[in-house]
C-alpha cells in the first residue's frame, strides 16, 4: 500500500501545483481548485489504472476477491454450509474411490524404481494348459527363462499359500519364494537378521528358514528381540528364524505373513513334490529390466523361450505379456467395465452434486442481481465481476476439496483394512492431481451458470427493484433442465443399487440344490496313506448326531470363479474338440445322500460301482443327449476314458450365486487318493447343533493324530462369507443409490421452494381471483411434473447402457445381477416418482397456505 | 464542449512525449503536462491524469527513474523524474521509428505529384 500512499501524494502536489498556477493566472480560489480536478481527470479512475497496470495487480485483486467472496458467504453461512457438503460428497467420494481403484488398478506392486519391475503374463491355450492364469509357471519354466533371458537383470518366482504357526488357529499368509525375491521387489535390508541366501534354493528341502514380518513379529512374539535363531513350526516341519521384514514392505504380503524358500514347499503343500514333477504350474514370475532395456523387448525375448518351451506339448501355445505389474495391465481388459463402471456411478453422484450446488447458487445469483446492477453502474467491468462471483465458487470447492483430501486418505485407510492387506491404497500425487481437476471442475460447472445469471442484468429494471417473475421463462427451462438431469442420474444410480440388493437377497433366499446348514465341511491333510482317512470316516459315522458322512478329493462348491472351463466329454463318434466341458467332482458313495443332492433318474453312485460308473448333472445330460435318455449310455472322458451313465442328479447353484451350475460330472473318488494338493475333504451330514459338532469333530481328529487340527465349517457359513463379499460391494453401490437420491431431493426440494417463492405475486393473484387451495397445489405441482418424468425417460436410456455394462462387468465374479427383473425397475422409478412428489409438495403447500395480500405485497 | 482543433494522443506516443520531455533534465509530473501541453500549443489535448500510469509504466521497465527531491526554488518536495541511459537508447529507437511512421504517412496523403 505504500505505492498507493506514493502516487496520492504525487497527485496532491500535481492538484496544489496546477492550483496555484491558475491563481497566478487571477482565477479565483475555487475556480482555480476546479479547474485543476478538471484538467486532471477523475482521480479514482486514474488510480485504479496505475494499479492494473501493476504486475501484482491480478494477485491482489484475487485476494480482493477471495474477501469479499468469504465475506459473502460469512453472510449466508447455511448456504455456505450447505453448498460445501455437497460438494464434499460428491468430489470426497469420487476421489477416495478413486484412490482405492489407483492403488488397486494402476500401481505395481513394488515402492523402489517401479519403472524397471516387469510382471510375466502369459496367455496359454491348447489341451495342456493349465487353467489357473494367475500361477502360470513351473519350477522348469522358471529356469529356463532365467538362464535364458538376457533383457532382464533377474527372475523372481512366487506362490502363496497358508500355513498354521505351530498348530494354532491364525494361518497368515504364507509366500513361498526364490531367493532372490526381496531384490526384485528392492528390499536390500531386513529390519532384523538376514534375508534368504542364493544356495538356500539350491537343493528342494534344505533349507528349513522362514522370514517373518514386522507386524506378525510384534503382534504374535510382542516383538521378542530374541526370535532371530528360534523356531517356528509350519505344518509338521520346524523352520529357523532368521529374520524380520520391516513394517508394509510391499513384497505381496502387507501385514501379518511369512516368507520361505520356495524350495521348502513340500513341507507346506502337503506333501507334493513339485520340483521333481517339473511341469506342474504353480509359480508367478516378477522380475526387473536391465538398464537399457524396455518391457517390449523383454516380452520378445520372453516370447521366444516360450516358444521353444512350447514344442514339448503338442497344440500348446503360449502368448507372453510382460506387464509393468499393476492390476490393470495383468488384467488385460478382462474386467474393465469394472473401472469405467465405478467411476461412471461416481461420476453421476459428483455431476448431481454439482447441479445442487448449481441450483443452490442460482437462487442466490437471482437475489443478488441488484448489487450487481450497482456495481455496473459505478463502472466495475464485466469481466472483472465475473471473475469476482467465479472466485466465491472457487472458495466454496476449495474448502470442499480439502475436505475431500481427508475423505480420500480416510476412505483409502478404510478399504486397506477391509480386504487383504495386499495393496498399497494411500493417496499419491496421482489420486491429489485427480482431486484438484475434479475439485477445480466442480467449482466452474457449479459456478458458472449461476455467475452468468448474475450478470444477465436489466440495468434499469434492477436498480428499481422491479425485477419481477416477468421473463423468468428462459432461466426456469434452465431449472427444468437440471432436474430432469438430476431424476435421471438418479435412476442410473438407484436402479444398479436395486440390482444389486435383489441379487443379495436372492442369495440368501434361494435354495442352492443341496443341503447346506446342517453340513459339515472338514479339510484334511493329504500327508497321512488313505487307510487314515477311511478310519476318520468311520470313527465320525459312529459319532451321534451324525447322520451321514463322504469323502470328495476337491473341496466341493464355490470352488470356482465362474466360468469354470473343465475336462471335455464326448460321445462315442464325436471327435476331439466337439464335446462339452463339464466341471469334474470326484465324491465318495455317499455323497449324495450327505448333501441332500436328488437323484432325478436312475441312482447315485456306491463305493463297490466300478470306476467307470458316472452321476451326470440334468445340464449336462440336456447339453450331451438333448433330452433323449442318458441312463446306461457311454460316454468318453478326458484320454478318452469310457464312462457309463448311472444317474442324474439336480443341478445346483453353487458356482455362481442364484445361476444354475454349468454341465458337471459326478465320478467315484478313487480311495487310494489322499487328495490333491490342497489334500481332501470330509464331509458329514448331522442333526444338532453346528458349534458343537465342529468342535467334536476337532478333538476327535486331533486325538487320533496330535498333528492334525483341521477347521470344520458349515457349507452355510463358507456360502455366507462369499456372499459377504458381495454384500460389501452391494452395500457400497446401495449408498451411492442412497446418496443420490438424498441429493435430487435436495436439489428438487431447492428449486420448488425457490420456484414458488418467485411465483408468489402470481400466485397471490390468482388466489385474489379465487383459486382453491387445491388448485394452487395443482399448478405447483403440474409446473414440475414435467421435468421428472423427462428425466425419467432419458435416465431409462441410460440405465439401459448402465445395466448392460454391469452385466458385462460382473460375468467375471460368482455374483449374477438378474437384469430382466421388472420389480427392480418398477420399484425404483416409483421410489423416484415418490420422493420428487414429496420433495414438491411442501413447497406447493406453502404456496397454497400462503395469503394472498401478502403475497401480492411480496415482490 | 471540445474544442475542434484539439487532437486525442496517438496511442503510445505519451510515452515518446514523456520520454522527449525529460531529456531536457528532470522534471515532476505538473512540470511534464505543462511541457507537453506548452510545447504542442495546447493542440494536443493530455488529460493530466492519463500521465500517472505512464510514468508508472516507464519506472517499471527502467527507462525513467522517479525520486522525492526538495524543489529549488520553493521549500516543497516533488517527485522528480529523469530520463535512465536505458530511457535514453529506448527515446532514440522511438524516435526514428516515429519519424519513419510520420514519413510515410506524410507520402501517402500528401504524393509527391501534388505537393
């Protein structure tokens, strides 16, 4: 301010100059002050161009504006209030989500140089291949790309696994690693100890080692500055400790986990030797870039060693991908719509917002156009206002956006500790830079239109204060127009949410096709001969309250992720290729009759049948005879294995909830097996009570072998736990629905009120002529009518993409949305039907209640 | 109420005047308007004003340099203004480019043919 002080000195002197000059000339004392101002020019203008043409001149004037803006909103501090929540809920939400699908999606898993770490994604198809693509090398695989690759520095090969710490209850995640694994994923000092050394993957079983993780160390040893050298037992085998890994070490295990060497697995996987069977898949590969190379290059090296590995098996082809490591790019566009389809629905939630608040400042803009009408006609610039009005939007999203800052960092924390501690959720400069625009968006789209409302003032009119309802129609469309896109938006929002919670009520009402409360599901270890588990079948069948009792090698149901491609089964003539893929179950005699499972046609299997002897699903057998009769026909397994049809049973719905199962076979377990990698599983029918059951079965097991402990659980529970998934992600879209609706009644509730309030010299006119109560309500009501059922009938078409979308998106999960369900629609438009009704009508009830003479005075 | 005969400065040529102006030594801003307005016959019209943001606008890019001085004559502060070496290479680049402007105009209004 000092240069202002300045310049009004510089000026009095040019005044007091030019004055005494013109007494000189004989003017008298007032003449001459005159005459002096006169040939100056108006000061004030003078001033204010000094001051625009300061290179600080755009600052101060922000900050000029910045004051009045909060100066205007202390004023209404409600609506101030008001604004800011809602854009809070719609810039916090998207941007927390919006965090969590960044950690998930788009970051690789490792925190140094992820520029050089590459993820080995390939793409297997023929007769051999293996099914699981997440664990898609084996140990010869991994030799061989690390002896042959020349773009890559090194390979590291992973697989998880679960493993209780000396037989007790909690089973962390477990990571079978190389040894080289921790340099991969740049971790070069362990918080304590050592890490793993290059020979210790030398020979397979030798070195019995473990690492542990911070957190596991403090919570399970209270953090015993002694544990480097003790020993921990997995399984039946005692490993050493040799080290502690620091606090969210990225390494795929975040929180509670272990690491040993991925050459100690046949303690940990019951038994199987995988390093001898060489081409069993089990392993994932990571690895990082040499310097001067890039991952197109590595991919075509990679490419051609697989290639080569290719020519064992005829008709295997391997398509190589390396990735960077995120999610998205391992994805490979498989779940896409998944992305898009979270952050359309959020996108909604913000864009309603954001008419809210639009709406909300509308009102305001009209009201204010008098002070605007002022400041025009002391000579303040357009631009210069509008910049000024734009400005007070700004502070409104700006206080909006810190708060979402906090809502993104809280809601990512939230979603870290929902699910497997795996990912890295934490804002980065990505999710601020998302938060900034998004913020910076909401703050244009929501100020602008009403910023141009103020400034669309009749000079004349306004400062007569004569601004009335007259010529509000082209600004009433504009109103229109932002509820109809608010009913709209809200039914995309409501009707997925509807989805959704139809979907979720479907799973628990739905009767899957076998009995699942009242059975018991026991894993076993598959390390003990056969004759063990025979004897625990039958020591449990004598147990009372046990009614029934089988032995199945898979654990059966919700074993797969939907879309389970299977083994191929033909009929005799039909050539290769041309048969149906059938899920494969391999069950004991008694496993129908253990879980309730009906046998339509013809009978189920018994122990003494031969190995030939099948149960076939009515899927399969309409999808292989197309409804002639299968009993005691012949069909051909995989290698072509004969197989003669014995029964069929009911489909079931296990796979996918409320979806029946695809084609599946039923065959006689083989009672020599032990089961497969994972081991068996034992199952039990009962009448009674479940917890005490469960815990029976486990001192029964446990007293016949001390080293087994297993976890029986009801096939209800496990169903529940997937189903609880699902319901946490129905639970989020269900209060983006509620949130949305919140949002289109505020916004529809704003601009009745303010509506109404507008019409008031109206309305009072026309009750002075007689209009009933009844009517007025009517006309208020009519007047906005309109609008929703447009909205109604564009956001059906939108829905309609919407929902095709979330098809598309959930055919990868076991969750099925029924789309072709009318309740859902129904339902959902006559709640949004309702509600807009409701939000008018207090406003048409305060029209109608009002009197006319005050309402003819209010203007 | 204007007179007829009075012209509106050019635009940017204030600038050049002011500049023109403090080559004779330096001046306060009533000193610089009664020169302009003098020297022109009071043909061109300065609102006195006008000349405050360019001189502000000329301090800045350091052609002129404005100081308090205590006025000779009369025992009254001014703020004095004078011409920089800068100002001085910038009046000369003005000048000749005015004196090109003018000739050129000077040729197209008034041909040789008809002079």
């Amino acid at each position: 301010m000092n240069q202002d002080d300045d310049l009004q000195r510089e000026i009095r002197s040019h005044l007091e100059s030019e004055t005494s000059e013109n007494l000189d000339a004989g003017m008298g004392p007032r003449e001459a002050h005159l005459a002096a101002r006169h040939a100056f020019g108006n000061v004030g203008s003078i001033r204010e161009r000094v001051r625009e043409a300061r290179p600080t001149y755009w600052i101060e004037t922000f900050i000029h504006d910045v004051r009045y803006g909060l100066r205007a909103l202390l004023r209404t501090p409600v609506l101030a209030i008001a604004v800011i929540l809602t854009l809070s809920l719609g810039i916090g939400l998207n941007a927390g989500i919006f965090s969590v699908l960044n950690g998930v999606m788009f970051r690789p898993r490792v925190q140094s140089d992820p520029a050089t770490f590459v993820h080995l994604a390939p793409e297997v198809s023929g007769p051999e291949a293996p099914r699981d693509s997440s664990f898609p090398f084996s140990v010869s695989d991994y030799q061989a790309y690390l002896t042959g690759t020349h773009t890559l520095t090194t390979l590291a090969a992973w697989a998880p696994a679960h493993a209780p710490i000396d037989h007790s209850a909690d089973t962390p995640i477990l990571m079978l690693v190389t040894c080289n694994f921790f340099a991969v994923y740049g971790l070069d000092q362990p918080k304590m100890g050592r890490l793993f050394r290059e020979e210790e993957c030398a020979t397979p079983g030798s070195a019995p080692v473990v690492l542990l993780s911070e957190e596991l160390w403090r919570s399970k040893y209270a953090g015993d500055p002694q544990m480097i050298g003790t020993t921990i037992k997995l399984r039946r085998q005692a490993f050493t400790v040799i080290g502690i890994i620091p606090d969210r070490f990225p390494g795929r295990v975040r929180g509670p986990g272990i690491w040993i060497p991925y050459t100690m697995e046949a303690a940990i996987l019951n038994g199987n030797d995988l390093f001898s069977k060489s081409d069993i898949v089990w392993l994932t590969i990571d690895g990082r870039l040499r310097p001067d190379q890039t991952r197109a290059a590595a991919q075509t090296e990679l490419s051609g060693i697989a290639r080569q590995r290719d020519r064992r098996w005829p008709g295997l082809k391997t398509t190589m991908f390396v990735t960077d490591g995120s999610m998205a790019a391992e994805l490979r566009g498989k779940l896409w719509f998944f992305g898009p389809l979270v952050m359309g629905a959020l996108t909604l939630i913000l864009l309603l917002a954001c008419t809210n608040v639009t709406m909300l400042l509308l009102s305001r803009a009209v009201a204010r156009r008098q002070e605007i009408a002022v400041r025009l006609s002391l000579g303040a610039g357009r631009g210069r206002l509008m910049r000024m009005l734009l400005t007070e939007s700004l502070i409104l999203a700006s206080v909006a956006g810190a708060i979402s800052a906090w809502a993104a960092y809280s809601l990512s924390q939230y979603f870290e500790r929902q699910f497997e501690p795996v990912w890295n959720l934490k804002p980065d400069w990505v999710v601020f830079a998302y938060l900034a625009t998004v913020t910076l968006l909401a703050a244009c789209m929501a100020g602008l239109t009403p910023s141009i409302e103020s400034m669309r003032v009749d000079l004349s009119e306004s400062l007569k204060g004569e601004e009335g309802s007259a010529g509000a129609g082209r600004r009433g469309g504009m109103r229109s127009f932002l509820v109809g896109a608010q009913v709209a938006m809200s039914l995309v929002l409501l009707t997925g949410a509807g989805l959704f919670v139809h979907a979720q009520t479907t799973i628990f009402s739905e009767d899957p096709g076998f009995e699942t409360k009242q059975v018991l599901l026991v894993p076993l270890d598959a390390t003990k001969p056969a004759s063990f588990y025979q004897r625990v079948a039958d020591e449990v069948r004598s147990m009372p309250g046990v009614q029934a009792v089988t032995l199945g090698d898979p654990p059966p149901m919700f074993g797969a992720e939907g879309g389970v491609v299977g083994d191929e089964l033909r009929l005799p003539g039909q050539g290769k290729g041309s048969g149906v893929r059938a899920s494969t179950m391999a069950v004991g005699g008694n496993f129908f009759d253990t879980l309730r499972i009906p046998i339509l046609h013809g009978r189920a299997l018994r122990d003494s049948d031969a190995p030939g002897s099948v149960v076939i699903s009515q899927a399969l057998a309409a999808a292989l005879w197309h409804g002639r009769d299968p009993l005691g026909q012949r069909l051909l397994g995989p290698n072509d294995v004969p197989l003669e049809v014995a029964g069929i049973a009911r489909d079931t719905k296990s796979d996918r909830f409320g979806e029946i199962d695809g084609p599946r076979l039923y065959r006689l377990r083989d009672p020599q097996s032990r089961g497969g990698v994972l081991g068996g599983v034992l199952m039990l029918r009962f009448a009674g009570d479940a917890v005490a059951t469960e815990k029976a079965i486990r001192n029964l097991i446990h007293g016949m072998d001390r080293e087994l402990l297993p976890v029986p659980r009801t096939l209800e529970s496990m169903r529940e736990e997937i189903a609880s998934v699902f319901w946490r992600l129905a639970r989020m879209v269900l209060s983006l629905g509620v949130i949305a609706i919140l949002l289109a009644v505020i916004g529809i509730y704003g601009v009745m009120a303010f509506m109404v309030s507008r019409r008031m010299r109206e309305i009072g006119i026309r009750m002075a002529l007689g209009a009933t109560k009844a009517t007025i309500i009517r006309t208020v009501l009519a007047s906005g009518i309109r609008p929703i059922l447009i909205g109604l009938g564009v956001g059906s078409v939108l829905t309609a993409v919407g929902v095709i979308g979330l098809v598309q998106a959930l055919r990868e999960t076991p969750m099925a949305v029924d789309a072709a369900d009318p309740i859902v629609y129904l339902a959902v438009a006559a709640l949004l039907v309702g509600v807009a009704l409701g939000a008018m009508f207090g406003p048409a009830l305060r029209a109608a209640r009002a009197d006319p003479v005050s309402a003819l005075r209010h203007s | 109420m204007a007179n007829e005969d009075k012209l509106d400065l050019v635009q940017g040529t204030l600038d050049m005047l002011i500049l023109r102006t403090l080559r004779f030594g330096p001046a306060h801003g009533h000193q610089i308007a009664k020169h302009i307005q003098r020297t022109t016959d009071d043909v061109l019209q300065v609102e006195h004003g006008s000349l405050y943001p360019a001189l502000q606008r000329l301090a800045r890019k350091g052609w002129i340099s404005g100081k308090w001085e205590l006025a000779k004559d009369r025992n009254r502060e001014f703020k004095y203004y004078r011409l920089t070496a800068a100002g001085r290479k910038r009046l000369t680049v003005e000048e000749s480019k005015w004196k090109r402007l003018a000739t050129a105009i000077a040729q197209v209004m008034w041909p040789a043919a008809e002079n």
